[in-house]
C-alpha cells in the first residue's frame, strides 16, 4: 500500500468510527425546561440499548414504580413520564421503533415491586428498564431495613436477562423533603446504583435544582397533592431522561462486528511494504 492509501486510510478511520454514534435529533420543547446534560449524564454507558440501536433491532423498555410511574398527577394517561419518555424518544431516533411499557402501581415499595418483576418486567423481555423506587417508603416513614438487598435482587435479576438499568430516586416535592428520611433514601439509591455499576437518573436534585436554582414554585411541577409531579414537570423529567438515555447510548462503544469489519480493513500491507 503507498504512503498516501495509508495516509487516507488515516484520515477515515476517525470517520468510520463516527458513523456507528448515531446523532441525536432535536426535541420537542417542553416551555421553561431547562434540563442540562451535565445534571443528568448517566454513569455508564447503555450498552444493550446501543447494541439494538446500531444493529437496527426494536428496543423495548419497561419503567417500573410506584405512582408516580403510573403517572399520579397528570391530567391523562398521555402525560406521564413514560408516556413523555416514548414522545422525547421518538424525537431522538425517528427512524427507530422504541415502545416504552408503563409497569408503575400506585402504593408500591420496593420489596412489592421486586415480587413483581418476573411477570411485570422480564416477561417483555426489556433492554432497558427504569426503576422508579423509594418514595413511599420515605412517605411513610419506613426504616430502610432490606431495601439495599432488595434493590441488589432486582438489578440481579436485570441483569441475569441482559437488559440495561436506570435507577430513578424520589421526587423532590413538598410531602417527601418534610420527611426525615428522605435524604437517606436518595443516598442509599446513589450508593447502591454505585456499588452496582448501573446508572442512576437523579430525579430530586434535578428538581431540586429547579425549585433552588430556577426558582420554581413547587405548583409549576407538583401537582395540588404536593406530592405527585404534573404535566410539566413529568414532561420536563422525559425530557431530561431522553437526554441522558439518547447520550448514554450513543458514547462511541464499538460492537464486536464492527471491531471485527474493521481489523479485516484495510487490506495487509503488501510484503515489500511492510519491510520499508
């Protein structure tokens, strides 16, 4: 091969790496959400999520919770999160078919969602599940007891099917923060998706962050129970999620096919080449 192949070859490889990160497109505005990537960047990658995305398969994903998954608060079943998420999605990847399944009951703690996961998650066979969890264990003013064993089983049991995972921690609305526990919870979730390596969506500092930073009323985003979320702030929590879901999929981790293209590619230097 002469020099200038060579130095042409150079010159694609950065190219042809580039193109298996598929481009995020423009989303949907949702009025005054403000939601950076920094504030809601996942920790790893979704790798699952990406391998579907490149070799152009449907995704699925399962959101899990309580009732602010079921979309308590919102004026109709559209305007729940995962709903929104579908909506954020589909603006990101429109040439993609990406179903979001909405498993939230209303009431649930951790340890009743756990007892539900075979039926209500894997049997759709996810490659993403979200797992909303822990508000109604601060709301009503449970000890923590089990729930790190808890969360540990159910991320085992994600795992074992090969499905990415997104833990989700509380709301920060007005009826959680007066509770006592509520910062242990938020920090037994963070260091348990740590300790787990999976990823954790921060949902109540990035509302915390719009009522200490952007100076939100609480009814810009909660609704009048003060506890659930409303259209907006379900709406602007998809969209968040969308962000960080879309970033995290497409962080330039090559699949094994394309690594395998590639070291087949260029063809092997010709001998008196490879000697100069």
């Amino acid at each position: 091969m002469h020099r200038a192949q060579k130095a042409m070859w150079c010159l694609l490889l950065p190219a042809v790496l580039a193109g298996l990160v598929l481009p995020a497109r423009a989303q949907a505005p949702v009025s005054g959400c403000n939601v950076s990537l920094d504030q809601v960047r996942l920790a790893n990658p979704l790798a699952r999520f990406a391998h579907r995305l490149v070799s152009e398969e449907p995704i699925t994903i399962v959101a899990i919770g309580s009732s602010s998954t079921a979309g308590a608060g919102a004026s109709s079943a559209a305007a729940n999160y995962p709903n929104r998420l579908a909506v954020e999605l589909k603006q990101h990847f429109p040439n993609h078919s990406i179903t979001v399944i909405n498993r939230g009951v209303g009431g649930e703690e951790v340890g009743d969602m756990l007892r539900r996961f075979d039926t209500s998650v894997l049997t759709e066979r996810p490659d993403l599940v979200l797992w909303q969890l822990g508000t109604n264990s601060v709301i009503r003013d449970d000890k923590l007891g089990d729930h790190d064993t808890s969360i540990r089983n159910g991320l085992k049991k994600i795992r074992a099917i090969g499905a990415d995972a997104v833990l989700i921690d509380p709301q920060f609305a007005p009826k959680v923060i007066a509770k006592a526990g509520v910062a242990s919870m938020v920090e037994l979730i963070a260091a348990a998706a740590k300790r787990e390596d999976v990823d954790l969506f921060p949902r109540f500092n990035v509302m915390k962050h719009w009522s200490e930073v952007d100076h939100m009323a609480f009814e810009r985003f909660v609704s009048p129970d003060g506890l659930h979320m409303n259209d907006w702030g379900y709406a602007c929590m998809a969209k968040g999620l969308g962000v960080a879901i879309a970033e995290a999929a497409q962080r330039p981790v090559l699949s094994a096919k394309a690594i395998s293209d590639l070291v087949r590619w260029p063809p092997t230097f010709p001998t008196e080449e490879r000697e100069r």
